[in-house]
C-alpha cells in the first residue's frame, strides 16, 4: 500500500493565528502545507524553519530562542486502487521560546517587549493545555460512570455503523463496475 506523507511547518515569519468568524476554531493565515515523499525533504522543510528562527541574546542565555515553530508530519497509508485512507499517523514537534524572568535577563527595548509578548503567549498554551487535561478528565468520569453494558451497546452501534459503511462502499463499486462492464459491451 501506498504511503503519503504529508508535512507541516509552521515557519513562516508571517503567520498570522486568529479566531475563525464562524467555527470554534483557530486559523492560522500563511500556514504551509507540504507534501514529501522522503526524509531528505522533511530535513530539507526543517533547515528551512531553523533558518527563519529568531535568536536574541539576554543575561541569561546568549542564544535565547524568540520565536515558537511547530513542525506537524502526517503519514497516510493509502488502500491500493483508491479505496480510502487505511491508517495515518501524525507527529507534532515544537520548540517553544523561552520564558525568562525579565529582572533576570536584563532586557530592555524591544527585547524587553519580545519577552513580553513570549510569556503571555506561553501563558495562554498553559491555559490551553489545563483546558484541554479538564476536558479529559471529565470524558474520562463520564466514561467511567458507564455500565458495561452500555459500553457494549455503543460498540455494537460502532461496529454495525462500519458495516453499514463498508456495505455502502461495496455497493458503489459494484455499480461502478457493472457500469463500466456494459459500457464496454457492444451495442447491435
């Protein structure tokens, strides 16, 4: 089968993230999308972002990183003839500026105001993550408070909605098939 690889780098000195006006989602304008097809070309994507990556000097660390970058690697394992996805698998990486204590660093100006800005920033991932681990836990109560024969229940219904969906597919090639089969028969 098949594997597609598809990588994303989030290196661009011009990534703009913002809310989406109607979805409950974040945008990020001037994202990049990539497809390769070997490792050569995922380190090629990653040179690339090390050389967009923003480095100042504070008292503290005389290479302190000023600029996040996420590098996301998706692999997609495809079924032979088109059928669909079979499996993916996908891969974040990120290296996350440094926070440091502005007294401690001695920065003033716009170092000052880069620091700044790469607090409040970690500040808000930390809210996230302490959102998202909240919202785990309480999935994982409500799973808890389950019966197994409730459990059960929802995996026979898991399982019978694959079925009706392979059904479904089947039936769609079939009808290709027998279509293009009496396409290829001579009229007399």
């Amino acid at each position: 089968m098949p594997l597609i690889i598809r990588a994303t780098a989030l290196f661009s000195l011009q990534l703009l993230p913002r809310a989406h006006l109607s979805l409950p989602t974040v945008v990020v304008d001037n994202l990049k999308h990539f497809m390769v097809s070997s490792f050569g070309d995922c380190e090629k994507l990653l040179d690339e972002g090390l050389t967009n990556r923003t480095v100042g000097s504070t008292a503290m660390n005389a290479t302190s990183s000023r600029s996040h970058c996420v590098f996301t690697l998706e692999l997609m394992q495809l079924q032979s003839g088109g059928g669909g996805t079979v499996s993916s698998s996908k891969i974040t990486l990120i290296d996350l500026a440094g926070s440091e204590k502005t007294q401690t660093a001695k920065t003033e100006g716009q170092s000052l105001l880069e620091g700044i800005n790469i607090n409040k920033s970690l500040s808000c991932l930390g809210q996230c993550i302490a959102g998202l681990a909240k919202a785990a836990a309480a999935k994982d109560a409500e799973e808890a408070r389950k019966s197994p024969e409730q459990r059960a229940a929802e995996a026979k219904e898991r399982e019978a909605a694959e079925a009706a969906k392979a059904a479904a597919e089947e039936k769609r090639k079939a009808k290709a098939a027998a279509k293009a089969a009496k396409g290829s028969i001579p009229k007399k």
